[in-house]
C-alpha cells in the first residue's frame, strides 16, 4: 500500500516538474520575443527593469493559466502597441520591413549585372593592322633584327 | 550622352548624402523623443482597473470617469518618483486654477510614503486609487511614471503624456485639449 502510495506521489511530482519546465520552456520563448519597454532595445529576458520583471510576471500567470503564446503576445500588443514585439508580425503594413532587404540586395545585383554587361560591350576588339601600318611594323621588326 | 549619364553618376555619393542629411534633420528639428510611445489606448474606453483606497482620501473606479461634467485627468505618480515631483506644481494649479478634475493612481508604492508626500506638498487630486502591483496600470499600458491622461466625458481617453507635465506641456498642450473637449458638446 505504502508502496503505491509512494509511487503516485512520485508521479505527481515528476509530471508537476514536467509542466513547470514547459511552462519555463513557453515563458523563456515568449520573454525573448518581447521588448521592454524601459529599455527599448532589450528583451524581457535580457531585462531587470522594473516593468519588465511585472510583464514577466504577467507573461508566466498567463502561460500557467493555460493561454496560447498569441493570445499573451495579443493581450500585450493591445495595451502597449506592436512595438513592443521585438520580432514585427508579417503584415501589410510591415511589408517593406521584411521585403526590404530583399529588395535591395536585387536591386543591387541588378545595377551589378547592367554594370557588367556594359563593361563587357564596350571592350572593342582591336582593329586590324592597315597594309600600311602592317609594312611599317615589318620595318621595325627587320631593322631590329639586324 | 553616355558622358552625361557618368556625369550623373559621379554625383550619386552626394545625393546619398544629401538624403541622409533631410532624414536626420528631420529628427534634430523635430525634436521628437523616439523612445516616447504612442498610445494604443487613443479615442478608446478607459480599460477597467480596479485600486485599493488610500487612507483618508476618496477612491475613484471606471464609474467616475463615463459620463462625467466635463474632461478629466488620469496622472499615475508615485512617492519614488522624481520626475512627479517635479509636475506636482503644475498638476496643483491645474486642480486650483483651472478646475480640472485629476484623478491620480498611485503606482507601486508604500501607502504610508504616498500620504506623507500628499500631506508635505499638498494634494491636486480630486480622488486617488492605488495600484500597489503595478498589475493594474498595464491595462492602461503604463511604461514609466509619470504619466497623464486626457478623458473625455464619455470616458475616452484622448491624449497621453509620458514624464512629467511641464510648463510648456500644460499650456501649450494638456490645457488646448482639455478646451476643446469641453467645447464639443455646447
């Protein structure tokens, strides 16, 4: 009997523990992707400020009340704006901050490419020597073996 | 033509650098604090908070704010905080000479050290309600104190103001919002 009883509360520790460190695992992930909004380039994780230790509070209630990483990071948003997601969400209004980069690095092997391609027009082949250009050539070549 | 174009392109370093310089002049001229958020909260209802009582002063809910006579403030300060200490004059004579009704939060701080400094300075507050966690004033999407709310009548929130309302803010800013509301509904 002592035995079972032993087991069970064995078991209710190790899936206790089991869930805290999910619940850890969620918290840590949701902390790195917030800013803190003390200091703005820091994460939550990275933070001691003051707010940031209350939002890492807020943050862990929530997880541990069973609530999904978008519906935190929404509860979040909707008080402190999208600012304070430190990763921007994919939207329309964000399009050129992701596309951006993109963008330019075409542009650039595209102003690269029309570069290249007109270098490579330009180079004219040498004309033929004239017969008398061809005459004059022999001349010096004689002369100097001589 | 194909010189002209060379011509252009020899140009294309100051013409980056000119464009550098309107975007950086932008900012020098306007002076905008980049770090200063704006709200979310803007034309939308006051979030509901919920505050614990000072001892010996009115506390204040949502209730108070909907449907009210006239514009109100909403000003989270604490007895920690230098930079409210610094507004307090400007928040006394706005309570005194211009009848706005403040409301104040008093956030995470000792209740005790919160009533000695309304009793030293004095007290603009029409009520106050204490967020001792600091939990209530992220509804409200508080990121450092002080910070000041405009509320309409309805119970809105028009305009925030992060650090401490200064001469210039109060009458070059809180005060021409503050008319404006109350001329909407004559």
């Amino acid at each position: 009997m002592t035995t079972i009883i032993k087991f069970i509360f064995c078991f209710f520790i190790i899936s206790n523990s089991v869930l805290a460190d999910t619940n850890n695992k969620a918290a840590y992930e949701l902390y790195k992707e917030l800013r803190c909004l003390v200091c703005q380039n820091q994460s939550l994780l990275e933070s001691n400020a003051p707010l940031a230790l209350d939002l890492k509070k807020v943050v862990m209630d929530k997880i541990e009340l069973g609530q999904s990483k978008n519906e935190i990071k929404k509860f979040l948003v909707d008080r402190y704006g999208e600012f304070i997601l430190l990763k921007p969400k994919y939207s329309i209004q964000n399009i050129l901050l992701w596309l951006g980069p993109i963008l330019f690095l075409l542009i650039g092997f595209f102003v690269t490419f029309v570069f290249l391609r007109k270098q490579s027009m330009y180079k004219e082949e040498p004309l033929p020597l004239t017969n008398e250009e061809e005459n004059s050539l022999k001349k010096i070549l004689d002369n100097n073996v001589s | 033509m194909k010189n002209k174009l060379k011509y252009f392109y020899s140009y294309t370093p100051l013409i980056v650098f000119l464009i550098l310089v309107l975007f950086f002049a932008r900012q020098l001229i306007l002076k905008e604090d980049p770090s200063e958020l704006p709200s979310v909260l803007i034309d939308e209802k006051f979030p509901s908070i919920i505050l614990s009582e000072l001892v010996g002063y009115k506390v204040f809910s949502n209730k108070n704010l909907i449907n009210a006579n006239g514009p109100s403030l909403v000003n989270i300060w604490s007895s920690w905080c230098v930079p409210c200490k610094v507004e307090h004059e400007y928040l006394m004579s706005m309570s005194n000479n211009y009848n706005i009704i403040i409301y104040g939060i008093n956030y995470k701080d000792n209740k005790e050290d919160a009533l000695k400094v309304l009793d030293l300075n004095g007290n603009p507050f029409y009520a106050i309600g204490a967020d001792q966690d600091g939990m209530q004033s992220i509804n409200l999407g508080v990121y450092g104190v002080p910070e000041t709310f405009i509320i309409d009548r309805d119970g809105n929130i028009r305009y925030r103001h992060v650090g401490p309302i200064l001469e210039y803010d109060m009458e070059k800013i809180i005060l021409p919002i503050i008319n404006k509301i109350k001329q909407e509904r004559l």
